[in-house]
C-alpha cells in the first residue's frame, strides 16, 4: 500500500539516520531529509516566498512522489506542533494513509547528537526552544518512540508499528 511515513523530532535526534535503515527495508522508498529541503532555500525564504515555505515544498515533492508510483514516502522533518503538521497535510495533493512517529531521546542526548553532526550548521539555542516546543505538544505528535538504542534497533521497532498500523493517521 502507498503511504507517508513522516519522522519527527527536534535536531539531533536521529530522524535522518532512522530513515536511512528505514527505506532499506522496503523496495520503491524515497526518503525526503528536511536538511536537504532547507538547502535549497535561501535564508530568506521567508521574505520572498511566504511562511513555512519549506513544509508547503516538502508536500509537493512528497506527493510527487507518490503520483510518480512510490510505495512509500519517509520524510524527516521538525514539526514543533500538531497545528504545523496539519497544515503540512493540507498541502499535499494527494489523499493518502499518513504515519506520524516522533522521535524523542533525552535533551542532552540530543544536545550532543546535534552538536557533533558534521557539515552542518549548528542550531544552538534553536534545539531546547524546539526540544521545549514539541515536548509541550508531544502527546499530539503520533507516536512517540524513544531513540535511545542502536539505530537499526529503533528502526526495526518503527518498521514494526508501520506494518502493524491498521488504522493509519490520515487527517485529511
């Protein structure tokens, strides 16, 4: 069945990683790293192509995707909010079964995960005011799995509630 498979977390928590291990196990994956997306927009997104250029982008390459024959979609992205991720959803053009996980560990795990990413610029004070946002919404961010274990670990656990999921989140 074709379906999204969305990776939430603040920086540093392993969302890239866990999609990496992720979309080695069923053929057809396309993974979608938010730091990728974030690449190709200039620090002035904001400016020139309105707020949350970036999720309305991130939707359109996803349902292409999708309208192209994927079996499956994981993006890896931050959605702070139950609000944010729902209007990401709105954005897609197609109507499909959506999993939302989010990955969670320790602050200062992901404190020191994030710092110790190489090429990338570091995020400093915008990790805890992320890590804090999310946890205040965290109960409405889909499933919460602790990233604490080895990260082929937690991705076999996540690839588990994908195949298990009968009822999968579809807020549209």
């Amino acid at each position: 069945m074709t379906h999204l498979v969305v990776m939430n977390g603040p920086a540093g928590v392993g969302k890239t990683t866990l999609c990496k291990h992720l979309a080695c196990l069923v053929p057809g994956t396309v993974c979608i790293s938010g730091d990728a997306l974030r690449s190709f927009s200039p620090a002035d997104a904001k400016d020139w192509l309105g707020t949350r250029s970036t999720y309305r982008a991130s939707a359109a390459l996803v349902s292409s995707y999708l309208e192209m024959g994927a079996r499956r979609v994981l993006l890896d992205y931050i959605f702070e909010t139950r609000e944010a991720f729902d209007w990401f959803c709105g954005h897609l053009s197609i109507s499909i079964p959506i999993q939302l996980f989010t990955i969670w560990a320790p602050l200062d795990t992901v404190v020191i995960r994030e710092a110790s990413r190489l090429g990338r610029e570091r995020l400093a004070d915008r990790v805890l005011q992320t890590y804090q946002a999310m946890q205040r919404d965290l109960p409405s961010l889909g499933e919460v799995v602790h990233n604490i274990d080895a990260a082929d670990v937690v991705a076999s656990r996540v690839d588990a509630l994908v195949r298990k999921s009968a009822g999968l989140l579809n807020p549209r």
